[in-house]
C-alpha cells in the first residue's frame, strides 16, 4: 500500500511539471495534412525539451516554425523546441506549429484526436486535441 501512494505520489509530481493545455488540431482529409497547437507550461525548476510529437493518425509528423521573409511566407523544419522553467511555450497559427501530414483517415471539426508529446525530462504526454476550424 505504502509503496503504489509513494509511486502515484512521485508519478503526480514528474508529470505536473509539464503541462499541455489548449491544444487543438485542424480538420483534414484522409491523405492530406494538418497542423495542431497548443500552449506548454513548465512548471517545474529545470528547462524541459520537446523534440517529437507521435499520433496513430499520421506516421509524419514534424514541429515547424512559419516564418516569413519579404512577400514570402514559408515554413521550417525546427528539431526542438526548449522550454525554460517558469515559462509557457505558445504554438499558435502563423508561429510554431506541428504539421501533421497524410492523415490516416479524415477528421473533421468536434472529433477528437490523440498525440503523444515526447519530452527528454517528462517523457510521454498524451494529449487529446479537438478539431476545430480556426
Ligand atoms: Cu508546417
């Protein structure tokens, strides 16, 4: 007994260090891409890195910045994204996003869709994203 109250204890420590909010996810069609935000807050004493986001809906899925040069607005691959301690990460339209490429299956707005966000401190934080348009 004592020793499932000291797991679940140090369990609810690690994981509120890292906290996903906010997040939601575009509509897309099977085959085609989509991009999800969210905002991450870190709670905790040291900077914590997110270096991969996973999902059963796309096997491609990658974190890019949307940066914009003269006329030209394009998008770029970033490999991490570092999250200082007592700071909030925002990935917004138009800024940091993850693109989620050749959809599995279509979803539409008022679904909800899973993803994975791999930290190197937290490790895995699962996310449930709803489909919304904008
Ligand atoms: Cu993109």
């Amino acid at each position: 007994m004592t020793a499932v109250l000291t797991f679940l204890f140090l369990f609810i420590q690690v994981s509120e260090n890292i906290v996903v909010k906010d997040q939601w996810v575009r509509p897309g069609a099977k085959g085609m891409g989509t991009a999800l935000y969210f905002t991450i807050e870190n709670n905790g004493s040291e900077a914590d890195t997110l270096y991969a986001v996973t999902s059963d809906i796309s096997d491609k899925i990658m974190i890019h910045q949307t940066y914009s040069k003269g006329d030209m607005i394009g998008m770029k691959m970033v490999k991490e994204i570092v999250i200082e301690p007592g700071k909030a990460f925002k990935f917004e339209p138009g800024g940091y996003h993850v693109m989620v490429m050749k959809l599995k299956h279509d979803i539409k707005a008022g679904d909800e869709t899973e993803f994975i966000l791999h930290f190197k401190k937290a490790g895995e934080v699962s996310v449930t994203a709803s489909v919304a348009k904008n």
